[in-house]
C-alpha cells in the first residue's frame, strides 16, 4: 500500500512509496576500543509496487562496506548529506517485477564517531567507575545513525538481534538467549515480536544488574544505585495495571525499567520493553515517578498507536500525557490530576514564550519541509497543547464516562498503526456518531479544529483547571511577590511550606518565575526559611535556579554550575545553560562550561545547547 501524499513523512529519504521494511536482524560486534557497533543488518523487504529495481535507505555517518542480495554483491552510493536528515543509501536492486514480492539483503557496516544516536563513556563518567557503558537514543531521526533503514515512524516492523559483548546487553526487545563463546565473550539474543517503528530499537551495555520489582518488572542499573532505584520504582506494576484498567491489555510481555547515567539527556525513553529512565529521577521520596507513569503510558500510544511522521507527534505524546494523567488521577484523586495539569500548562507557557507566540514552532502540526530537524522542534507543545486539546474534547463531549470508552477504542483501533492527524479525527468523528448519535457531532462542531491544529500561540479555550491543591502555592507566592518593597519579612517564616508536597513547593517556585526579578534580599530570606539550595528533587532544583538566574543571583552560579555538568537531561540543562548565559556575569561562565563538560553531554543534548548559548546559529 502506498502512503497517501497528504501523510508522507518529510523526515526521510527513503523510498516508502515503492519499499516497506518488514523486519530487521541485528548482529552486532560491541567494540568499547573503538567506541563503534560493527557487523550487519539483515532487513526483510516487501515491494509495495511493480518494477522496483532500487532502494533508499536512510543513513547517517554511518561507514557502509557491502550490500548483497543472496550471493550476490549489490551496487550502492551514499549521498551527500541533506540538512538534518543524513546521507541517502541507495541500492541497485536486480528488478522486482510484482507487488508484494518479499526478499532480503544484508548491509555490512559500522557506526562512527560522528553517530548520533549512541554515546559512548569512558569507566569515569560512570557511576561505578570501573566499565565502559553505551546507550543509544534514536527518537526522533536518530536512529539512521545506528541502522541503514526506513527511519520513519510510519514504518512499523519487528526485530531480533545477536549482540557480542564481554559487559551485559540489554534492549528493546525480549531476551531469548546468552550463547557463552570461546573467547570470553557472550552472544546476547533479543526479539521483539510486536510491531515498533525504527526510533524505537534501543540498545545499553555496561556493568549492569537487575532486581525485581513486579510480576513483569525488573529494573536494570549499576549496582551502586540498584537498591535505591527498586526502592524509587516499587509502584510500577500499579501504574501498569492502571493503564490496562482505562486502555487494553499490556501488549509487550515486560515492562523493564533501566537507570542510564547522568548524562542520559530525557527524562525517559518509551523504548518497549525496557523504558529508560535518567537517575534524576531518584529523588529519594519517590516524588518524580510520574515520568514512569508518563512511559508506561507510551506503552499504548506512542509504540502501539504510533504518529506517521514527526508533524504528528502530538499523537504520540499529548495522547500520553492525557493517559498518564489518567493514571495519576485514578491512583492519587482528580485533584492530583488537575494540579499536574495545572503545572503542565506554565511549562507550555514558557515554551510558547521561548518562541514567540506566533512561531511555527508552537504549532501542533508543524510545518518540517526542507529537511527541518524535528530536535529543532521538541518542546512542551506536542506535550502540553496536545494534552489540553484532548482535555477540551472530553469536556465538549460531555467528560469521562465519553471519553474513556473512546481511548479504549482508539486504541484497538489503530492497534500497530502509524497515523495521521486527519486519520485521528475521522475516527473520533465516526465513533462519537455512531456510538452516541448526531447530538454528539454538534458538540464537536463547536470545537475550532483548526485553530487548535494549525495555529501557532497557547491553546484557544481556557481550560480552568481545579486550583485546589494549588491555592497555597499561589498564595504565598503572591505574598513574596507584595512583599518585594518591604523591609519586614517576618511574617514569612519555616511553617510556610512544611505541609506542601514536593510539586507545591515546584508550583510555588513557578508562580515567582512568573513575576518580576525579586530582590536579592527575598531570595536569601527565602532560601535561609525554606532551605531550596541543597534539596536533591531535580524538578525543584530547577525552579529555584531559575528564578535565582533571573535576578542574577550571583551566589548560585556555583550551584548551577554544579547541577548542570552532574546530569545531562535537556529538561534541566538547557534552560539553566540560557537563563546564566542571559544573567550578568554569566555569558562566559555558561560558555566556559559547557566547553569544560561538552564530551559529558550526549551529542543530541550538545548540539541545542550549543545553540542554546550562541556557539552555533539556531535556525
């Protein structure tokens, strides 16, 4: 089947039209010395057309050395590259004549030190410090970097792989064997038997343990963080079996957690399987677990219903955010919900306000032609936008008992599908009718689709989110705020936050970012009260550095610095690295740094930092 115009994916080079890729075998050399995967890839191909005689591949900075075709060498170019989107490898393929015919090649190859997509570290950026350690990172366009493969999302295929390692392999896939060879090395072999697309293949070696922390949960570490992650993690099977209660059943066998070092630069990592997770997230009081919630609800969209290109990624992650919030709400009350809603509304805000408002890039379907780079485009907006359009729906359609019948079937739906935008809302419109009647369709009819799909700017409806657990939060940050010209401080005191949870006393912090820089005196009050400095949640380490940055605080620069070269999550650094390069005194400060700790960012993470503080001219 060729895929219509109005759904290509303009994010790849290769023939989709003409080609589909049903399966890939990986059999892959872990080499720490050279710092490369080596060996080959087996791909499964279909012709989707008559007389095809070749295909396109996507690469990038990868060293190609053969192609065959049974046993027969095939000839191949590899192209200059394109923009963001990587060299194109095309393969002169003896003519396939029908449709539908199934062969496979294989490609001899290796990576390079310019990938992308795996960052090697040396024993000393490890925890342990003893091993070597690699991981991979393949969403969005990554994953050309690793593979010479269809590297779009609209191609969803299976995959099996035989990795030779003398450290511990784990992937994205089942384990189904450890071969033990002769010369002291070990064959770990891996399926995956559920469709993924190829941004999900995902590899890490390293000095790693597991411990058991469900029926169908291990997290994977070092062993020197592996009794506080089980600790941090010890809910997951909840958050699961939740998420099977409001979608279908767990398709993937495992849910595995693995804790990468600190230079890991997301909060988490949907791979299937074995979600990986950043060591930020082990906060000590298990106060950051919603980012499992948050993956675990990939499980359904995002790797089971799956966007068809980069322009519809807010079908994979406003989709789940809307379910992890579910999650938290059934587990932990609506007021939960509403507060985390509340909060993921101010990091859109700043997304909007990073910008502009009437950027391209705070369009929910934006525009990638050109060979734009959708890292160029990651923000809180698919998140966030997506999010509270789908929570503006079910308000229209008259709240849960509607809608949460309708995630279930969306998600049966288009179970192993790769959608569109315009796929998504004929079968919302279809289902709706038919299942509650043409009354329904006037309710969506008042729903400006448009404006909310196209528009650049913050969503159009206000969606008055419950400010329950929010109102002290708010309140004593408009007391700071009032309090800026007094010389008195003493009605502010220790007692102020010692009931708040850890996101109150985040929200706080946020609603202080929203005003103008405070006096130097109320942030020192503030701190000696309420002790921010030294707190270990990173999510909270955050707020505080900012709005301490915004008034050029100088006094925790130091910190900044500190937080900022100890973990690499784009989340926190990014940010950080603009507010010091914006705040006196701190441009060359925020330089010098990341020039000191470039080798420790991983290369996604380094390339938008770098554009973050004007090494290189952001597009």
């Amino acid at each position: 089947m060729c895929i219509p115009s109005s759904t290509v994916d303009l994010s790849t080079q290769a023939n989709l039209d003409q080609i589909k890729t049903t399966h890939i075998h990986l059999n892959w050399n872990v080499d720490f010395e050279k710092q490369n995967l080596h060996g080959n890839v087996v791909l499964d191909l279909v012709t989707l057309i008559d007389n095809v005689d070749k295909i396109i591949l996507d690469t990038s900075y990868l060293d190609i050395k053969t192609v065959t075709f049974g046993e027969q060498n095939l000839k191949f170019q590899v192209a200059e590259r394109y923009a963001s989107l990587g060299s194109a490898l095309t393969i002169d393929l003896p003519k396939v004549e029908k449709a539908g015919t199934n062969f496979q090649i294989k490609i001899d190859y290796a990576t390079t030190e310019n990938c992308t997509a795996v960052q090697f570290l040396t024993p000393k950026q490890t925890l342990g410090g003893k091993h070597p350690y690699l991981f991979s990172q393949s969403e969005p366009i990554h994953g050309r970097a690793m593979i010479p493969c269809q590297d779009s999302p609209s191609v969803k295929l299976t995959y099996s792989a035989s990795v030779k390692s003398y450290l511990p392999v784990v992937m994205s896939a089942l384990l189904t064997g450890i071969d033990e060879d002769t010369d002291g090395l070990k064959t770990y072999h891996f399926s995956q038997k559920t469709t993924i697309p190829s941004y999900l293949i995902a590899i890490a070696v390293g000095n790693l343990v597991g411990r058991e922390i469900g029926p169908r949960s291990t997290v994977w570490c070092e062993p020197e963080m592996v009794e506080q992650a089980a600790w941090e993690f010890a809910d997951t099977e909840s958050f699961v079996a939740t998420g099977e209660d409001l979608l279908t059943p767990y398709e993937w066998g495992r849910y595995d957690l693995l804790v990468l070092p600190p230079s890991f630069p997301y909060g988490g990592m949907e791979n299937p399987c074995l979600t990986f997770v950043t060591p930020t997230l082990l906060a000590g009081d298990k106060s950051a677990v919603n980012v499992i919630a948050h993956e675990i609800s990939h499980s359904w969209m995002g790797n089971l219903v799956t966007t068809n290109s980069w322009k519809h990624y807010w079908l994979n992650e406003g989709w789940t955010v809307f379910i992890e919030r579910k999650i938290l709400g059934r587990l932990y009350g609506e007021a939960t919900r509403q507060f985390e809603a509340l909060s993921g509304l101010k990091a859109l805000q700043e997304s909007v306000d990073l910008f502009g408002k009437d950027s391209p890039k705070t369009v929910l379907n934006p525009d990638l032609r050109g060979g734009a780079d959708p890292d160029d485009f990651f923000s809180k907006v698919p998140y966030e936008k997506g999010f509270n359009f789908l929570y503006h729906i079910e308000k229209v359609v008259g709240g849960p008992a509607i809608f949460e019948p309708y995630m279930k079937a969306h998600v049966e739906h288009f179970a192993s599908k790769s959608i569109s935008t315009e796929e998504w809302k004929e079968f919302l419109f279809n289902y709706m009718e038919k299942t509650h009647g043409p009354t329904m369709i006037e309710k969506l009819n008042t729903i400006d689709f448009n404006t909310w799909i196209n528009k650049p700017g913050m969503p159009p409806v206000d969606p008055n989110f419950d400010t329950t657990l929010a109102d002290a939060c708010i309140n004593l940050a408009k007391r700071w705020n009032e309090a800026r010209e007094s010389e008195d401080l003493s009605s502010f005191s220790v007692k102020d936050i010692e009931n708040f949870s850890a996101g109150q006393k985040i929200v706080f912090l946020e609603k202080l970012t929203d005003t103008k820089p405070l006096p130097h005196r109320l942030i020192e009050k503030m701190d000696e009260l309420y002790n921010f400095t030294p707190n270990h949640n990173a999510d909270l380490r955050l707020r505080w550095q900012q709005l301490c940055l915004m008034t050029s605080y100088e006094p925790i620069y130091p910190e900044v610095v500190k937080f900022i070269t100890e973990q690499g999550r784009m989340k926190f650094v990014r940010p950080l690295y603009r507010l010091l390069h914006q705040a006196k005194n701190g441009a060359q400060l925020a330089v010098d740094t990341y020039l000191q700790h470039k080798s420790f960012y991983h290369p996604i993470a380094a390339q938008l930092i770098e554009k973050d503080i004007g090494l290189v001219q952001s597009l």
